[in-house]
C-alpha cells in the first residue's frame, strides 16, 4: 500500500465516490479542490487548492506518492476557463509531481479525446485522437504532457479515457460509455497498485453489451470490469424515443456544440 494519494477534484462526482469507497489503497488521502470540502476524516487530509496557482500546487503535492488527478472543468466551457484550470492546472501539476519525485499519476482523461469517431466505431487506445470540444482538446494536452513526463523524466502516468460516470446511465448514449462507480473504483484501485504501468491510455468502461472501446493491451493489471448497462437498456429505451443532437458521433452533444466564447 501507499503511503500518501493526493486526490485533486475531490469535491467533485468521482471524487466523492473516491472519498466514499477507495479504501486501502493508501494510508493517507489527501483530498484536494478548489471548493469547499468537507472536514478531514480519519486517514485523511484536506487542503483547498486552486490548480492554476503554481506555488500552491507545489506545496499540495509535496509528500505524495501518488496523485488521482480529478480535478478539471468536466463540461465544455470557454477556452480561457479551461486555460486556467485544464491546462494550467494540468502543468502545474505535473512538474510539481517531477519536483517532489511523485512516482505515478492517473490523470481522468476523457472520452471526448476521441468524440468524433462515429458510433459503432470500435477503437483501442492507439485509435487516432479526434477531440469533439475544447474540453476534449484541454484532455489531449494532458495526455500529452503525460507522455513528455514520462518519456523525459520517467513518470508514470495512467491516462484514463472515462466514459460516463455516474451511479446510473442516463441516456442511450450511455448505455455504449457508462461506466459504474464500483468498475471506476476498482480499477482505480488496480492502476495504483500495479507494479509498473508506465506510460499507459485505457478506457474506463463497464462490460457494456455495446461498448465502441477495448483495453486488450491492458489486460496485465487483470481488471476485469463487474457492472453492465444491460439492466437500464429497456427503461431508457422506452424512455428517450428521439434522436438526441450529435447521436452519430461517441462524444455525443459535445461533437454537436460550438465554440463556446
Ligand atoms: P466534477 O465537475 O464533478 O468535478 C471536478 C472537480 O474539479 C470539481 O469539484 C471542481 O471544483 C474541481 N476543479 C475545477 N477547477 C479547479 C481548479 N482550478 N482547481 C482545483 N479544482 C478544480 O467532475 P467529475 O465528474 O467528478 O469528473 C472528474 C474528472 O474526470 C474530470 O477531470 C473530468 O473531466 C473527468 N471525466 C469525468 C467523466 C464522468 O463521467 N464523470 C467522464 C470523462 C472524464
């Protein structure tokens, strides 16, 4: 077990299901956002923390062994929004971690790294980047300074391409790209104990009947998805009869928006 994991995002949907389950990974969480959270429990520690204030992420990730790096804007947003907290944040993390000699990262990459593809597409992680936003974009330059950071100085990082997190799908989309909060947990779990990752893309997807991604290369870290959309496939069915804008594409919405300014 680790000694100290800081999760930075801990306020937010995957952070609280962090908070709540992801026990035994590490002696210490050190849970990180720019909110309010609240108070530290046993085995944990809080600090508030803006990513795009340098000095200050430097000083969070001081005395971790390893870093969840949640925390971002998750929707598409306006591009000096995403400057300060995605790609700002994103650096400031990073060399913040190869100063203080941080052994390994999972950065939450994301579907919309590849949103563009059609449905139905199935592709691995060596598929051609097609970013749907400026959010999807924010995400590749993560991916990216991951690789620099790895190839240069040796630090691990798992980029993990999330589908849709949360307690239930909620759309037809989602029954391809949800992924359960206990699948999210568990592999989470797998990417901080593995002994090696070194510089690794995966998905993080539940055994979906119709999933578009494969982690075949990935299968060393023998994690073995639990949960399927199966289940909620009639309901939502029934439910959503219309075509929802951007339904051709894997990013969805996100592939049919604008250019937020
Ligand atoms: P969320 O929006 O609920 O949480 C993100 C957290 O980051 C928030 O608590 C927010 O306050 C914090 N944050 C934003 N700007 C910050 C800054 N400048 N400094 C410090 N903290 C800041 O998002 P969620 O759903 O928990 O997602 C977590 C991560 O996973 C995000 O990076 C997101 O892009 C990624 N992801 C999530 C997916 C999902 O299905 N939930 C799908 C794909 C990617």
């Amino acid at each position: 077990m680790i000694k100290r994991l800081l999760v930075t995002g801990a306020g937010g949907g995957l952070g609280r299901y962090v908070r709540e389950r992801l026990k035994g990974s590490a002696e210490i969480l050190r849970l990180s956002d720019i909110v309010e959270i609240s108070p530290a429990g046993p085995g944990e520690e809080v600090v508030r923390c803006d990513l795009a204030d340098r000095e200050a992420v430097a000083d969070l990730v001081r005395g971790s062994d390893a870093v969840l790096h949640l925390g971002a804007i998750s929707v598409e947003a306006n591009f000096d929004a995403l400057l300060q907290a995605n790609f700002l944040g994103t650096y400031n993390l990073y060399e913040a971690a190869r100063q203080a000699g941080v052994r390994r990262i999972i950065f939450a990459s994301s579907n919309h790294v590849i949103g563009f593809h059609p449905v139905g597409e199935q592709l691995h992680a060596q598929a051609e980047r097609r970013p749907d936003s400026l959010y999807g974009v924010s995400k590749c330059f993560g991916e990216d300074l991951a690789r620099l950071y790895f190839d240069k100085f040796g630090l691990e990082t798992a980029c993990l391409r999330i589908g849709s997190c949360f307690d239930e799908p909620k759309d037809r989309r989602m029954l391809s790209t949800w992924l359960s909060p206990r699948d999210f947990i568990s592999l989470v779990d797998k990417l901080i104990a593995a002994p090696a990752i070194g510089h690794l893309v995966l998905y993080g997807v539940s055994a979906n009947r119709d999933a578009w991604w494969s982690n075949g290369h990935a299968d060393f870290l023998g994690w073995k998805p639990q949960d399927t959309s199966e289940p909620y496939r009639e309901a939502i069915e029934r439910r959503d009869q219309e075509t929802a804008a951007g339904s051709e594409y894997q990013g969805g919405r996100f592939a049919a928006g604008g250019i937020l300014g």
